[in-house]
C-alpha cells in the first residue's frame, strides 16, 4: 500500500465483506455488534525473513479494522466462555472465509 488512506481503505473493504457474525459471552449473545467496530490508528509490523505471506522483510505499516469486545476487570477471579464466528465472502476474488472459535478463560 502507497499511503495511510489506501491501507484504511483496504482494511474498511475486507470488514465489510463479512457476511455473518456472532459473538456469544457465558452463553449471552451480544447484539448490535456494528457498535464494536473499529478501525485502528496506524502501527508498525515487522515481517521476518521467509514469512508466511511471501512479503519482503522488514518494518511496514498496516491499520486494524474489526469487532471489539472487552471484558470489564472483576476483583474476584472468574470463568468466562467466549465463541465467536464469522463468515465473509469476495465474489471479486472468489474467496470465501468462516470461523468459529471458543474460548474457556479464568480470568485473576
């Protein structure tokens, strides 16, 4: 990516490509999630020799864009089980995604 605007772009058009999505906390599904997405302020990554992604090495810049729930700190400890999916699908690409995941954390 040549600038800021185009990588905020970019990362706008994949999010927006989601199809589906959940997230359930202790079993209650947490509605309205357009309330939750954010788009991150501009970062630095550094890719490493022979990555994953066939990228040259070295430090780029990238932004976030996504669905972010936080938990409220307890003073006492506690268990919490986390799902969340989500399917997106590119008719430009022919690429189609989903996940599901779940999460058992204590938190101290």
């Amino acid at each position: 990516m040549k600038d800021e605007d185009a990588l905020r772009s970019r990362a706008k058009d994949a999010i927006d490509r989601v199809t589906k999505k959940i997230i359930n906390i202790d079993g209650k599904e947490i509605k309205n999630l357009q309330d939750y997405r954010v788009q991150s302020p501009l970062f630095n990554v550094v890719f490493p020799e022979e990555n994953i992604y066939g990228v040259k090495s070295g430090i780029t810049q990238a932004v976030s864009d996504g669905y972010w729930i936080l938990l409220k700190p307890s003073k006492e400890p506690s268990i919490h089980v986390i799902e969340f999916g989500g399917e997106a699908r590119c008719l430009k690409d022919g690429l189609e995604f989903a996940t599901n995941v779940k999460y058992h954390i204590t938190l101290v």
